[in-house]
C-alpha cells in the first residue's frame, strides 16, 4: 500500500514538475511574441489524453514519422487529432512555437485547429480538429494502395491549392512581423470532409525581425531582395512544390521512368518534361478520368506555368504568395461550369 502511494505520489510530482516548467516556457513565448494575445485553447490532463486515445492505442495510430505520432482519439464525444512525440524528442522549443503560432492562426479557415494541449508531459501533447479525409500525401498519390482511399477531382486539387496560397498569404501580411512557414508540405496540409484544406505544422515558423525586413546580405542581397522576401519565396517555391504533386500525383521524390527508375526530385523530373515539351505524359491519369472541357484544358496549362514560375532556380524570379493566390482565383474562374468539390 505504501508503495503504491509513492509511485503515485512520484508520478503526480513528474506531471507537475512538467506542467509547471512547460507553463512558464509557454507564457514567456506567448509574451515575447503576441504580448500574451491569441486565441483560447484548452488545458488538457495526461489521463484525459490516455484515455481518449485508449492508452495510445497502435489501432488508433494515423501517422508517424521520426519525431512524432499522430493518433485519433475522443474527447468530449467529438474526434480530435492528438499529436505525441517521441520519448527521444529533444527540440522542445519547436513545440512551444507551435503552440504560440497555432493558437494565434486557428481563427483562419484554412488552418488546422489547436483545440489544446497537454503541458503534464516532457514535451507537450497537442490536439487538434480532427481532419475526415486524413493529409494530401496520403490522397495524392496516384500510386496509393489503400483501396479506400479514392483520387481527387480536379475541382477539389484546385480548391486545395487556393486554400493553401490563400492561408500562406495571410501568414506573410497580416500581422506586424511577417511569418514565414518554412515547412509546406503535403503532409501537413489535412483535408475535412468537404475538401477544405487545412495547413499545419507552425514548428519551425519564423517571425521576421524589423532589421530583416529591409536587410540584404550575402546571397540575398545579390540577389536584390531583403531576407524577409527571400525568406517567403522559399515558402512560395515549397507551394509550388505541391502544386507540381496536385498536378502529377508523384511525391516529391519519385521515379524517372527514362531513366530505369532512378530516383529524382520532381521539381527536375517535371523540368525535363516541359523542356521535351510532354509533360501531358505525366499528368495524373485521374485528371484524364474526368471529361476534359477545354475550360479544364486551359486551367491546367496555366496551373502549370504557375507552378513552374514559383519553383524558378532564381528566388526574385519567382512571384509573392499573395500574386500566386490571386492568380489562382483566376484560373478557377475559368471555368463556365462549377466542378464538383467531391470525389468523382
């Protein structure tokens, strides 16, 4: 009986030792960051997670890569996506940034909601909305094997593209220091039900001090651009990266069938074909499933070009953000018929 009572008495001492220490870092982030404004997010207990996720269940496991586990799991009747890292994790700090940067663009519509989080762990344990048709790496691929897991439409891939530009470009203008993602991938960019994406992971975002914003050093400066703006074209050519896989349905390293299947990355994979000037010959074949109207024909030639423009070797030659989601509310008004948001 004792001895029970210690183990929990040392337990509890751990869990509160955890909250307390992830407490204070949080609140210095929050202050030094937003003066301690965002939005509200809720506190929640290491039991309440265990419990929500049946003690971290392997069946409710939905990703995981070397850092972190992604489980589904219910709390208060609703589903709710749960964000564990590894017991090995040691990068802390990126945690506590994504906390700050999450609970202060959970307002927008095309970001995934952090719902809470739990500061009783060594490395809090986030939560978040739950996203019904999972991440865009596992809905893209045309290679993808989960029979359950049915292609996108045309009509969707451009809304998805449209979310995402239109999220990023918030990112970068709306608020006094520009902040950019500098992790756009199609992993974190999750799906509702009705096609909304949604982009995650705010880990390693970075706020651009007032020097950067008009300093020009080193490459930057040759370049004739602030490390502010050279910052954000690397966020517009990861976008344009995507645009490429909502195009191809390849991932971003795929395989040269000209070559035996050596592995390359898309950006040059697709580069070969524009320059041979076939790249039709790569086009997901699910785009081709659907009927191809010459309204669609123009929009996905001009989805090229765009997406070629934003992945340019030279940063000051690639457009803003805010000039790609513009440019894409363009190419969906194209269209002389609305396309369906669902899965064809």
């Amino acid at each position: 009986m004792t001895m029970c009572f210690r183990i929990r008495a040392t337990l509890k001492s751990k869990e509160e030792k955890a909250f307390i220490r992830n407490g204070s870092i949080l609140l210095q982030q929050l202050i030094a960051f937003c003066n301690g404004k965002c939005n509200p997010i809720c506190g929640f207990s290491a039991k309440e997670l265990k419990r929500a996720t049946n003690n971290y269940d392997l069946r409710q496991l939905l990703h995981e890569n070397g850092f972190y586990k992604f489980y589904k799991g219910f709390l208060r009747d609703q589903p709710v996506l749960i964000k564990k890292f590894k017991g090995n994790f040691q990068r802390s700090e990126v945690v506590f940034n994504e906390i700050v940067i999450a609970s202060l663009m959970s307002i927008h519509k095309n970001v995934l909601k952090l719902l809470g989080c739990c500061l009783e762990t060594k490395v809090p344990t986030l939560v978040f909305e739950f996203a019904e048709r999972g991440n865009l790496d596992d809905q893209i691929s045309s290679k993808n094997n989960n029979c359950h897991v049915q292609p996108l439409s045309w009509g969707c891939r451009l809304k998805i593209a449209m979310d995402i530009a239109n999220v990023v470009t918030y990112l970068h203008n709306s608020f006094r220091r520009p902040i950019v993602h500098r992790n756009i991938h199609c992993l974190n960019i999750h799906l509702s039900e009705h096609c909304t994406a949604k982009l995650s992971d705010f880990s390693v975002c970075y706020a651009v001090s007032d020097d950067e914003m008009d300093m020009k050093d080193g490459m930057e400066g040759i370049m004739g651009l602030s490390t502010a703006e050279y910052m954000a074209k690397q966020d517009v050519c990861s976008f344009g990266i995507v645009l490429l896989i909502l195009l191809t349905g390849q991932k971003e390293i795929c395989n040269d069938h000209l070559e035996n299947n050596k592995r390359i990355y898309l950006a040059d994979y697709v580069k070969k074909y524009v320059h041979n000037n076939n790249f039709n010959d790569i086009l997901d074949p699910m785009i081709f499933r659907e009927e191809m109207l010459e309204e669609k024909e123009r929009q996905v030639e001009a989805f090229k070009v765009l997406a070629m423009n934003c992945i340019c070797e030279s940063p000051g030659d690639r457009p803003t953000i805010t000039d790609v989601a513009k440019e894409l509310r363009r190419i969906y008004q194209m269209q002389r018929f609305k396309f369906s948001h669902n899965i064809d």
